[in-house]
C-alpha cells in the first residue's frame, strides 16, 4: 500500500490580506499544490528549519527530534491524511527496529518534524483532488519564482504574534 502522492516542502507564506502564515507543500510529480494555513509559531518553526537556523536552546520540534533520536528511532515519514470541516489531519510514522508506529499529528507540527529530519511528505490522493491547487505551467514559474523571492526575504520576526 502506498502512502499518497510525494510532494515537497516549497515553504512558508504569509497570505494576504489575513496575514495568515501558511505552508505549501508541492506535488513531486505534478502541478498541484496543497495550501495549509498554519500557526505563527509552526511557521517559525519551518522558516527556521528550513533555512538552518540553529537555535540556542532546541524549540519543541528540535525537542521532539532529539527525543526521537535518544529513543534509537527515526521519523520515517509524514502522511497528510485526511480533511474535515477545513481541518487537515496527518500521520508521523516513526520506524525503529523494523516496526513502524503511527502517531496522529497536526500538518504544521508534522511538517516542521520532516523539515529538521528529511523525512519525505507524502498526501493522500483524495486530499490532494479535493483541494489541490494546480497552478498552469505558464504561471507556475512566476508563482514559484515569486514565492521562493519572499522566501528569500522573510525573517523570522515576521512570523511572530503581533
């Protein structure tokens, strides 16, 4: 059984006018994209994964990173599962010793965990058809090219709660 569609981690946003951070994964093979509205605090916690900013004290997901590591485990990967009522769901599968263990997680928290271990993503295809964006091949390369620019320019602090 397969786990869903592979995408990748494009990275984080703000959307305006809500000033909303949100997270976009990327289908690998594909031209879809999944929009998801996250917390200030996970998308600090992708931002600076994600740029390879070492903190001087581990935050949670660094926590929880080491915490894996000290348990001889490893994050295997992230499945976004389902969503209901506006809600996206999603798996942590930890392996360890030839055994997988499922553990439900918030996308965000699930996200930031893959981006500090290069655990792949991967989405269910029901997830995936029912709010998928496809993005036209034409503008593809000047929304990414747009994105990967703010990406460039964000900084941590803009992510804090005002």
């Amino acid at each position: 059984m397969t786990d869903g569609v592979p995408v990748e981690l494009v990275g984080v946003r703000i959307e305006l006018p809500s000033n909303q951070p949100i997270v976009l994964l990327k289908e690998v093979d594909g031209t879809r994209y999944l929009p998801i509205w996250i917390g200030a605090g996970e998308a600090t916690a992708i931002a600076f994964a994600l740029e390879g900013v070492q903190p001087q004290r581990p935050l949670t997901h660094d926590l929880l990173k080491l915490s894996v590591e000290a348990l001889d485990a490893q994050v295997d990967r992230v499945v976004i599962t389902e969503m209901r009522e506006g809600i996206y769901y999603a798996d942590l599968i930890f392996a360890r010793d030839g055994a997988e263990i499922a553990v439900s997680s918030r996308p965000s928290d699930a996200i930031a965990l893959a981006a500090r271990t290069d655990a792949p993503i991967f989405v269910s295809p029901r997830v995936l058809d029912e709010s998928g964006v496809e993005i036209r091949d034409e503008d593809q390369e000047d929304e990414v090219a747009r994105f990967r620019s703010f990406l460039e320019s964000v900084k941590p602090e803009d992510f804090e709660a005002t």
